[in-house]
C-alpha cells in the first residue's frame, strides 16, 4: 500500500465516521460541528486528488459560510439545544431500504467497471488546474451557460431573502 | 557560498544525504525533512509571537501616554516571559456545563486558523513555504476555521456573555469576509494568479499599493474587523460583554486566544505587505541575500502591525448596527464597484506603456473613492434630516 492510499484510507474514515456521527447525536449543535469535521474531509480528499481549488472552496462555502449560518439558525430558533424525541421514526426500515438497495446497485455498478484498478495518469507538468477552470467557466463553448444560470438562481434566492425580511413601514 | 543563496534546499539537501547515509529510505527522509521544516516555522513564529505581547503592550502604553512593561529585564523584555509562567501556573477552570471537547478546541483551533496562514507567506524568492496557486482563497479559509473556534468557544462556554459576544464577532467576521475576499482579486487581476508568491514577483515596477490606493485600504478595514480590533471590536465590548467569547478561559486557553489574536495582527500586516506592498521586495535588497528578504518582509510585516495597532488604540468602538450597515451598504458595494472598475480600466489599458497604466488606475481609484464618499455624505446628510425633522415634530407636539 503506498503513502497516499494509507492518507485515502484514514480521511475515507474519518469523513463517514463524522457523517455517522452528525445523524446519530442528540445534540444539534454537535452534529452541526460533526457536519463541519465531515466536509472538512471532503476537503481533504479534493486535496487528494489535486483539486487544490476545489478543497479551499470547500472550506470558504460550506465551513465558512452554510455550516456556520446552521450553527446560527440552531441557536436562534431552539430554546434547547438537546433532541428528546427518539432518533428514529416508524419509516426507519423505508430508509434502510432505500439505502441498501443504492449501495447494491452502485456495488454492482462498480464491479464491472475497469476504472477502479487503473493509476491515473500523471498531471502533466504546466498544467494550471484554476486557469483551465476559469476559462472553461466563461468560455462559451463549455460551461458559461450553467454557470450564468446559477449566478441568476442565487440572485433570485437574495432577492427572496430580502422579501421575507423586507420589514414594511 | 550556496548556504547563503538557497539555505532552505542546502540545509534539506545536507539533511536528505545524512538521514539517507543512516539507512532511511528516500520517500521517509523527505517526510521527516518536510515536518522539521514545519516545526522550524511554526517555534519561530511562536518565539516571535512571545515578544509581540511585548510590542503590543509597548505601542499601547505610548499611545496611552505610559511606559509599559518596564521592570523585568531591560525594557522590560523579559516581561512576556513572566506573564507566560503566570497563565501557565494557573488554576485551569471549566465552567459548569461547559462543553468540555468543544471548549477545549476551540482556542486550539484559534491558534492553527493563524498559523496556517503561515504555509503560504513568501518570506524571499527562495523560502516560499508552500507557492500555492490559490493563496488568495486560502486566506479566507484559514478565516474561516477562526471564525468557526469564535462560535465554538462562545457556545461551549455556556455564558450568554461569551455567547452574545461570539454572535457579535461571527456576524462581522462573515460580513467583512467579503469585501475581502473581492479586494483580493484585484492583486489577482494584476498579477494574473492569485499565488502570494506572483503577486510578490508582480510587483517588479510599481508596488500594487500605487496601482490601486483603493484596494489597500479596503483590504486594511475588512482585515481590522476580521481581527476584530477596534474600531470594530463589539464581540468583547468589555463595557457591556466583559470579555466576549473568551470570558470563561484561564490561563494558558485564554493565552492561546490573546497570543493568537496578536499573530493575527502581524501576520494580516504581513499580507497586506505581501499584497500591496511589494512583499520581500524592496530596491532589490531581496537579490543580495535570501535573509535580507526575510527581513524585509518581517520589517513590513511590523509597519503593517503597527498601523493597526495605531488605529486600534486611536479610534472609538462603533455600535454593532453601524458596523454591519457600513459594511453592507457601504464597503461592499464600493469594493464591488472597485473590483469592476479595475477589471475594465486593466482591460483598457492593457496596451497602453506603464507611465499612462499607473496614473490612469490611480486616478480611477481616486475618483472611485471620491464619488463613493460624496454618495455616504449625501445619503448620510437625508437620514440626520429625517432624523432631525422627526425630533422638531415631536418636539412640537409636547
């Protein structure tokens, strides 16, 4: 096993075992703090696997900004921060059921597929990962136009949350 | 000779051949190098940080008209060293209902959000630490773990003092991130990466600071804020909080935070060097000796600091309201507006030769700043009349 595959390995756990962890403690708060350690891995992993961009993204977005809005809208809106309620419900074995069957599929998927004994190919040297990125996000052959759609989709959501906040005189 | 111009890869170099002569495979040795490395930085940096409770509570006395620490040691040097045996010697409390691994994370985290800003600071052209092409961002994901220990240590201390104060600082910590993180671009639209270290080498002809006047002093403000120093210091208001997020810590927890708020300090004057001020440059001094250029950027570092602290110790607390509408109706538009005036004017001046692209850019700059302060003035100048008519109605009425 070599040096990465044992880094792979250890974050791999670390990343579902904070996801386990974020489902399964009564307490919110921690489980927003759990939700932080999970996408932390991911991070992690983008790191892994050369995405250096898509790892400090990780970060700034979801720890920076929507794990940090949770923690906020968990305190302002619960008088107790303690779940009392049991953790399931009567629909626990839907879930189950939903669960097992995808991870079969994609197990069955997956067996077939060749991709997963390959190396990958080397990066090669004088590749700019963020420069291709940027310019394939603004050029119109590839993707401006998801990227334009989403920008007007987040204005829409600004504009929505100052409506609802909007206090009229 | 080589020592003197490379001593990083000379000294790693030696390192590789010694530990590979004692029997350790290659791979192995690189991975111890790379950890010495990473311990040399980080117990300099804390050496470093011992004497800046010194600097800082030297600057503040002569700002208060005092003389500071001046009983331990000449100038009272060792002075630091005394308060470090106190905050270590003393009884360690965890208050009742305390969160126990969440309280004792949090001033761990705080103090790893600024040393890790240290990964990627150029300290000459052959000491980069680590040249990652994203520099830029990962400042703000640095800032964004310090945000996160802020909100851990005010929840887990169960104090709704701490609490009130975390919310305080969280709030403006997240509202300045992004007047930050758009003047960042603007280094990253001259470079043309947002690596620290091209934007250290971009700044051969002209330091960035002439290029864009505006830029520098946006990215002061959102920094000071994000330091949480004052004027923007609402989160430990200690005439209304106490403390703020850090009441509940003693000893050496509370010095994590004080010594990490400190490094914070010097290493966001750090950057600002690093990003307008030409960083390890200075009239080629950086091409004699690669510790000349280390200490050039620590000495810039330390201006950078020091204005800080000059505006922290000169200038009154604003109310939380003001602080936020400034930010959001004020310095975010104007450094949106910034970033898209650079952006145009870079694009229209990209031909031009460089003795019309910096006047041209300064000015915009100059104008930008103008109109934008005569818009505040304006609209600033209605709310009082408002105001004020309001008052002369109901003063009318009595």
């Amino acid at each position: 096993m070599t040096g990465e595959q044992i880094i792979f390995l250890v974050v791999a756990f670390f990343t579902l075992g904070s996801g386990l962890m974020v489902v399964t403690t009564g307490n919110l708060v921690h489980a927003a703090l759990w939700l932080i350690s999970t996408l932390f891995g991911v991070a992690v992993i983008f790191a892994l696997l050369d995405a250096g961009f898509l790892a400090v993204v990780q970060v700034v977005v979801y720890i920076g900004a929507i794990a940090i809005l949770f923690i906020f809208a968990v305190m302002l809106t619960r008088k107790d921060m303690r779940d009392q309620g049991p953790q399931m419900n009567r629909n626990w074995w839907i879930g189950a059921l939903i669960a097992a069957s995808s991870f079969g599929g994609l197990f069955f998927l997956l067996r077939g597929w060749n991709g997963l004994s390959r190396t990958a190919s080397a990066i090669p040297s004088g590749f700019d990962a963020v420069n291709e990125l940027g310019t394939a996000l603004v050029s119109p052959t590839a993707y401006v136009l998801p990227f334009e759609v989403a920008s007007v989709l987040l204005v829409a959501a600004l504009v929505g949350a100052v409506y609802l906040a909007f206090n009229r005189k | 000779m080589s020592f003197w111009n490379d001593p990083l890869k000379t000294a790693a170099d030696w390192l590789l051949g010694i530990l590979t002569g004692w029997g350790m495979s290659e791979i192995a040795a690189q991975v111890l190098i790379g950890f010495l490395g990473v311990l040399l930085l980080l117990a300099l940096l804390m050496v470093l940080d011992i004497f800046l409770v010194w600097v800082e509570r030297k600057v503040v006395s002569r700002f208060q008209d005092r003389i500071g620490p001046n009983r331990v040691g000449p100038f009272g040097l060792i002075q630091p060293f005394a308060d470090i045996i106190k905050l270590l010697i003393k009884e360690d409390i965890t208050p009742t209902g305390a969160d126990r691994v969440v309280y004792n994370l949090a001033p761990l985290l705080s103090m790893m959000s600024v040393l890790i800003l240290w990964a990627i600071v150029p300290l000459a052209p052959t000491i980069l630490n680590v040249d990652l092409n994203i520099g830029a961002l990962y400042l703000i994901a640095a800032g964004a773990i310090g945000t996160l220990s802020i909100i851990m240590a005010g929840w887990s201390s169960n104090n709704k003092y701490a609490l009130i104060g975390a919310f305080r600082q969280v709030a403006v910590m997240v509202s300045f991130e992004i007047p930050m993180l758009t003047v960042l671009l603007i280094p990253t639209i001259f470079a043309g990466s947002m690596g620290m270290n091209a934007i250290t080498q971009g700044q051969e002809d002209v330091w960035y600071v002439f290029i864009s006047p505006l830029a520098a002093l946006i990215f002061l403000i959102a920094a000071i804020a994000e330091l949480g120093r004052a004027p923007f210091d609402m989160g430990e208001a200690e005439s209304e909080l106490v403390a703020g997020y850090n009441i509940e810590y003693s000893g050496m927890k509370f010095g994590m935070f004080y010594a990490g708020e400190l490094l914070h300090a010097f290493t966001y004057g750090g950057f600002w060097a690093i990003l307008f001020f030409g960083g390890y440059r200075f009239f080629g001094l950086e091409q004699v000796s690669p510790f000349l250029a280390v200490a050039v950027v620590l000495f810039k570092a330390m201006v950078g600091y020091w204005i800080i602290m000059w505006i922290k110790y000169t200038l009154l607390r604003i109310r939380i309201d003001h602080m936020l509408a400034f930010n959001w109706k004020f310095l975010t538009p104007l450094a949106f507006t910034l970033l898209m005036v650079v952006a145009f004017m870079n694009a229209l001046l990209a031909d031009v030769s460089s003795w019309l692209y910096i006047p041209g850019m300064f000015l915009s700059n100059v104008v930008l700043a103008w109109v934008a302060l005569e818009i505040a003035r304006v609209s600033s100048r209605k709310a009082r009349e408002k105001v004020e008519g309001a008052k002369q109605v109901a003063e009318a009425h009595h």
